[in-house]
C-alpha cells in the first residue's frame, strides 16, 4: 500500500506564484495526498519546465492526486489537460478560493514555509508589452486595500515572519483600480506606520518609471526599506523597449538609479533583461549588455526570447535561436562579472543578514551568505564576511 502523505505545492516563476502558493498549501493543509504544480508561462521555457515538474511529481508520488493551476494553466490549459500525470486544472483566478479545490477554508493556517513573508497586493496587469502573455493568465489589474495589505502583513508577522515583501504582477500599478487611485509610496508607508517592529520590508519587481515620488523617498532613505532595487528594464536600446511597447527608455532607467545611488550609495540593482528580442541587432545587443554595467546590475535575470501565443512579438521578425542562447548567455556572463566585483567589495564590512533554512540567508541588500553552523531560521546575524566562494560571501 502506497504511502499518504500531506499536501505538497511546487511553485515555478515570479515571487507573487510564491505568494499564492503558501495561501494554497493553507487552504489544502488538512488534505491528504495531493500534489499541486503551480505553474508559470512567462516564456515558452518556463512552460517547458511545468511539464517537467509535472512529471516529475508524478514520478515521486505515483498515487496522489495531481492538480494543476498558475498562468500555464490558462495560456496552456488544452495542452496540460491532455498529460496523462494531471488529473485536474484549477483556474488561476480562483486558486486562492477553497471552493476551487473542493476544501472548507481552513481554521488555523499551516506553518511557513519561507523566512520572507510575500504579500500579493495586486494582480493582473492593464499594460499591453507587445512580449508578454501573463496578462492572458491573470486578467485586468486589480489592487487589495490598504486595510487587506496590513491585515496580511499583520498575519505574517504573527506567524514569526522576519521580512515582507510586496509583490504582484505590475506592482507599481497598485491602487489605480481603488477610490482616489493612491500611488503604492502610500501603502508602503501604510505598512511602515502601521508596523514599527517590522524592520525589513522589501518590494518585488518595480517598472521604474512608475515610481511615485513618496516611494523613491522611501526607497532612498527609509532605513526599513531594503536597499534593493529590481526594476522590470527589459533591455537597454531605445528601439527594442519602443518596439516592446515600453514606457520608458534608457535614460529613464539610467537617471532614476543614479538619483537613488546618491541618496542611498548602498542600493543594489537587479534586472530582468530579455535576450534576442525580434528584430534585436547585433548593436541592440551591445546596448544590452552596456546598460548592464552602466547601471552595475547585480541581481538579473535574463530571459531568452520566446514568442508567446497571441503576443504581436510574436509575428514579428524572429532572431535565430542560436543567436538568442548566445546574447542570453553573454549577458549572465556580463551580470555575473558586475557581480563577483560588488560582493568582493563588500568583503570585510558589516552585514545584518537573515538566516534562511537552507543554510544562507540574504543581507539587506539581498546578497547571499554562508551561515554560521547551528543558525536557525528567521535568525538575524551580524556577519563580517571574509572571503567570496561559489557566489556566497563566507
């Protein structure tokens, strides 16, 4: 007779699929031998990789009942169906309602799984990227409350979450949707004022030019905010962002880091950056590559072009395949030189640094260390690291 075990949920893709997934494994805690594949559709790889962990999830646990949900589930969702391993889809829009999965809401929330609490305060996005098919998966952009953000900051702290981060899908579009369309700087400072304890609040993925004047202000020196910046850059030529439908250009991104780094020299950059966009040159390319260093780009994550179904970049003029794996490769090259020099230079400095599971954890400015033996989860240490090896400060 086949083990049974407790429900397990694997995620794939952004920080907001990590969100929705600790409410899933909440609502399915009393269930018993159920996998749920949280999948994600940003790219045609990403698909490629829900298929996989599909069936490796089918292969661990032969007798649970597999259900599938997440953009994958919406943009692919003839394709998932027809896997012999899946025995179900739950909507995407509603993965986060118990009645999706058949299960009363539960009375006590299941344990946390992360150091990090991620709070989804809005979903959905009303842009157009001529790349993009997530806005096929999660709909029209819609914001939770003020008074929804601060009740789930509240439960995550409770729980003993050490960091918040806000996340969502275009979270600097939070609030248009609310009366008086508040700019997200004033939940931020919600969140603040409402939690003096918290002392690490970090923002997922920003679209820089979004950026209300009360959230630079904060970002550039509010101690509890993280010195953390990832901003949703796409690429470093002003014709390919034009052509991705983009609403701010090269210089845009250039000036709002360098006025950040003024106020708050400290502040690590991340990116995400597509590789071989259609139509990109080779001078495109070198755009690319050049704003990597131009912004010092610490944190990126490079995504190789793919066309998307129903996308305009889609029928576009294609570059080869091979000469996207190169250009992506040569950017994470790029990325990972930027790197090595930012952490070698923080050797012999101070850092407060929170204890992961997995013994890492993560500074404030999201570098990543080797933990001490023997430090446990949500500890926060004060590490003056000596040497570099592997990608982690030692």
């Amino acid at each position: 007779m086949a083990l049974v075990e407790g429900p397990e949920v694997v995620t794939l893709g952004c920080r907001l699929n990590l969100a929705e997934s600790e409410r899933i494994r909440a609502l399915l805690a009393g269930e018993r031998n159920v996998v749920v594949i949280n999948s994600c559709a940003v790219t045609s790889e990403a698909v490629r990789h829900t298929r996989q962990a599909i069936r490796r999830a089918r292969r661990a646990r032969p007798d649970a009942r597999l259900l599938v949900t997440g953009c994958a589930a919406e943009i692919d969702r003839d394709r998932l169906a027809a896997m012999p391993e899946v025995d179900g889809l739950v909507e995407n829009a509603r993965k986060l309602d118990a009645r999706a999965w058949n299960v009363a809401p539960p009375s006590v929330l299941a344990a946390p799984t992360h150091t990090r609490a991620f709070v989804a305060v809005q979903n959905g996005c009303d842009h157009a990227c001529t790349f993009c098919v997530i806005p096929q998966g999660r709909g029209a952009g819609r914001s939770l409350t003020i008074a929804e953000v601060l009740r789930e900051v509240e439960t995550h702290l409770e729980r003993g979450a050490a960091e918040v981060v806000l996340t969502g899908v275009d979270v600097t579009s939070w609030g248009r949707d609310l009366p008086g369309a508040p700019a997200l700087g004033a939940l931020v400072r919600s969140v603040l004022d409402a939690f003096p304890a918290l002392q690490r609040l970090r923002m997922s993925s920003l679209d820089g030019i979004e950026i209300d004047r009360e959230l630079f202000e904060l970002l550039a020196g509010e101690p509890r905010v993280m010195p953390h910046l990832h901003l949703s850059l796409q690429h470093g030529h002003d014709l390919i962002l034009k052509r991705m439908k983009r609403r701010h250009t090269r210089a845009d991104a250039v000036v709002l880091v360098e006025r950040l780094r003024a106020r708050r020299p400290e502040i690590a950059i991340g990116a995400d950056l597509i590789a071989g966009f259609p139509t990109e040159t080779e001078e495109h390319h070198a755009a690319n590559l050049s704003i990597v260093r131009e912004l010092a780009i610490v944190h990126g994550h490079i995504f190789p072009y793919s066309p998307r179904p129903g996308t305009p970049a889609a029928r576009m003029p294609q570059v080869d395949a091979p000469a996207i794996k190169r250009r992506a490769a040569e950017l994470r090259s790029a990325v990972a030189a930027v790197r090595e020099d930012w952490l070698s230079a923080l050797i012999g400095q101070p850092h407060a640094v929170l204890a992961e599971a997995d013994g890492t954890g993560h500074a404030e400015n999201f570098a990543r260390f080797a933990l001490p033996a023997g430090t446990r989860r949500g500890e926060t240490l004060t590490l003056v690291p000596t040497a570099l090896a592997k990608g982690l400060l030692q």
